[in-house]
C-alpha cells in the first residue's frame, strides 16, 4: 500500500506491506535510528515517536497507519534544548531509552511550558529507563524548562 | 501475518467487511497489537475503524456519549473542559501511559469485555448503553459483557459508541491495586459513587475490576441500603457482603486469598477516605 506522510518535515512516499509495524518500517527502511524496540509491546516507551504532535508507541502502531500524518523523532528536533538538558543533568547513561524519553518531554512541553513534578512524572511515566532511576530525568526536565525561560527571557 | 488492511467510511461498509472477512476491528490498537504478537489473536485481517465517519465526544441533555475512535486523552480531555462527569478522570489517567491514551479507546476497552478492563469499570459505575451499529441496537453494558470477553455482539454488528449518565453531586473514590503506577493491570479495583442527604445515603454505586470473571457489581445490595445512615459499621457491613459476593481467581498478578482481603479493605479504605478526617495509610 502506498503512503504519503511527513517525517522529521520531509515528505515521504512510498510503498508498504500492510504487515509492518511503524517501528520496524522508520528504523529499518528509513534508517530512523534513535527509535528503539524494546519490549514491542507498549510497555517500555523506547520506540516513542510523535505522531501529529502526540507521543505514541512505533510498536503498536502499522506503517500504513503513518498516511497523512507527521511524524517527528529525536532526529528531526532542530531546537536542541531537551537533548541538551538531558546531558548536563547527567540523564543518560547507555542511551537506550533517551529517544523515548526525549519525545514525551518534548510531547509534554508542547503542551505545557511549566510542568511540575506530579505532571512531568505522569508525562514520562510510559518510559523506562534502567540505568539513570529516573530523579536525574525529572531534573533535566525541569532544567531544560529553565532554559527555554531563559531563551525567553533573552528575547 | 496481517495480509489484508481495510479503511471503510460508513457503517454499512465496515459491518459488511466485518461479515464478509471475519477480521478484527481496531482503532488504537494497543491491545490488538499486542494479542496478534504474542499469539493470542491469529488474523490475516484486520479492519481500520479510525477513517468511518463518525461523530465526537458529545454531550446530549444527561448523557456523555463516547464514540468510537475517540481516545482516552480526547476523553480526558473533553471531561475537564465541558466540566462534565470529572470523577472520571480519576479512573482515565491511571489507564496505560501517555503513549496508550493517546491512542487506546474507552469503545475498544468495552469491547474486550475484560473483568481488569477499567474503563469497563466506569461504564458499570454510570450505567452506560452500549450503541451497536448498524442494528441501532442499544443496551446496558452490563447485559452487552456476558462474560470474559465474551460479548453480545452479531458477526455483521460492532459498537459505535458509549453514552454514560452524566452524574452531579457524588462523592467519589476510586482505586486500583497494582505494582506500580503505569501500566498496569489491576490485581484488584475498586470505583464507588455516592450521593448523600442529611448524613444518609441517597445513592450510592460500587464496582469491583478483576475480582470475578465479570465486573462485580450488585443493585440489590446497593438498594438495600438507601436511607440508612453513613458510618463506619454500615462500611464494615458493606465490605463483608462484597467480599462473599466476590469469586477471584489466582493468576500471574496476586492469588484469589489476597484478592478478597482486598475487596474488604477497600471498601474500608474507601468509606476513610471519604468521611473519616483523619486518614490512616
């Protein structure tokens, strides 16, 4: 089946089998490669991507389900605050689960600007991670929110 | 291996592909997915339910109607800015994850028809009719579920929405037993609604997930108990009836011994949270 839908800005279209998972169609014939498999299903959040502006689960989800959508991944975020933020609070250790982490910060930012810690928690809580244990995460949360004020405040 | 993908438009077109076919319906597919992966569900087809045109979340007179297609976050959503049924919330953000509410359904739960099913457990609580299309049949949730899921449902029909009693003034509690916060399955649920008048009970609702093979609700005993006073002795009898009426089994999650002790102390912790001031965790 032949789909037409945007990812990181860029349209794409092309043929595919009804059978393949979104994960599997972006990591293995687009080359996405900050999508991860996981568990494959729904329950480590290491394969999240933003489908029309919300976090959902590549695994769960069919190629051909990507028509007509937009599709943003760690890769197509060109203002690099989050990733930053991450580094410097020392919120990755072997990376696995930073993608993921980095689009339903990036889902939650969207929509609020100053999260508090119940909300960043709730908004995160579909991600895994076993090496960092989480505090580190929820401060580069709040730390990347620090650097976008500043951002705006310089503006 | 899915070999056959369809997105039908009308009701007509996706109850006859859903004869004609025998595929499965999906709109999140966050449990479909999940079946068709680790086995459980064996199809070459499945049927796309997210391109039929159907209506939205809607409020008309007393009723909340959920349609298909709509997700838990739309849900979430609409309830916070039509200020509408709220207490619900309280069960729709404990469902999965950000991820699985963006794209799981409050339809799709219903129709799994699973006793852990928590917007199942919502359903009972605001005595929901099940639309099923396109017989334009209409009927209580607790008629539609017959049993794990199992469904009172014909080869050519599929549900098309839910309409919930829009309830004001309640007080409400709601809990769910597990390991951890996301994700998980209840070992055990519990959802109470209760109106009240000069300290006695006017209404009062209660329902149980995942502590027998269907959601545990009893009318009777929630009649039986209109007019009378609200304390503790009135919780303690509550909380006795509900654990003999009860039928758990022991699974992967908890045995079926934990499971009554948690029907009794919920019922208990419920009737603290909600009137005594000085809570005891």
């Amino acid at each position: 089946m032949i789909i037409k839908f945007k990812l990181n800005g860029k349209e794409i279209v092309k043929d595919v089998p009804v059978h393949k998972r979104a994960l599997d169609f972006l990591r293995d014939d687009l080359g996405v490669l900050s999508i991860k498999e996981g568990c494959g299903e729904g329950e480590c959040g290491a394969c999240t991507i933003l489908v029309d502006g919300k976090n959902i689960h590549s695994c769960l989800m069919l190629a051909v389900e990507l028509d007509g959508k937009e599709v943003l991944t760690v890769e197509g975020l060109k203002d690099k605050t989050i990733q930053n933020a991450f580094v410097e609070a020392g919120a990755i250790q072997c990376g696995f689960c930073t993608p993921g982490f980095i689009i339903s910060t990036k889902a939650l930012l969207n929509e609020n600007k100053n999260p508090s810690s119940e909300e960043i928690k709730e908004a995160l809580e579909g991600n895994l991670c076993r090496c960092t244990g989480y505090l580190k995460i929820e401060e580069a949360v709040k730390l990347a929110v620090k650097m976008y004020n500043k951002g705006s405040d310089k503006e | 291996m899915i070999k056959n993908y369809f997105r039908p438009k009308t009701i007509d077109e996706l109850s006859e592909l859903k004869l004609k076919t025998k595929g499965y319906l999906f709109s999140g597919g966050t449990d479909l997915f999940v079946k068709l992966r680790a086995g459980t569900i064996d199809t070459d087809t499945v049927i796309d339910t997210k391109y039929l045109n159907s209506k939205k979340i809607e409020i008309t007179g007393n009723k909340l109607f959920i349609p298909i297609n709509a997700t838990y976050s739309e849900l979430r959503m609409f309830i916070k800015q039509n200020n509408v049924n709220n207490m619900l919330e309280n069960i729709v953000k404990t469902i999965g994850s950000p991820m699985i509410r963006n794209r799981g359904t409050p339809v799709g739960n219903i129709s799994n028809a699973s006793p852990a099913g928590d917007f199942v457990l919502a359903s009972y609580l605001f005595n929901a009719q099940v639309i099923i299309e396109p017989t334009s049949r209409k009927l209580p949730v607790k008629n539609f579920i017959k049993g794990p899921g199992k469904i009172d449902l014909r080869e050519n029909e599929f549900v098309y929405g839910i309409e919930l009693e829009i309830l004001n003034d309640y007080k409400f509690y709601f809990e769910k037993v597990g390991r951890r916060n996301a994700m998980i399955i209840s070992i055990a649920s519990l959802g109470l609604l209760l109106k009240e008048k000069d300290n006695k009970i006017k209404d009062i609702r209660i329902a149980f997930g995942s502590v027998a093979p269907y959601i545990l609700r009893d009318e009777n005993l929630e009649k039986s108990i209109i007019g009378e006073t609200i304390n503790e002795e009135l919780f303690k009898h509550l909380a006795i009836e509900y654990q003999k009426l009860s039928l758990p089994i022991t699974d992967v999650r908890a045995t079926k011994e934990y499971r009554k002790s948690l029907v009794h102390n919920l019922v208990i912790k419920a009737y603290n949270n909600l009137f005594e001031k000085v809570v005891k965790e």
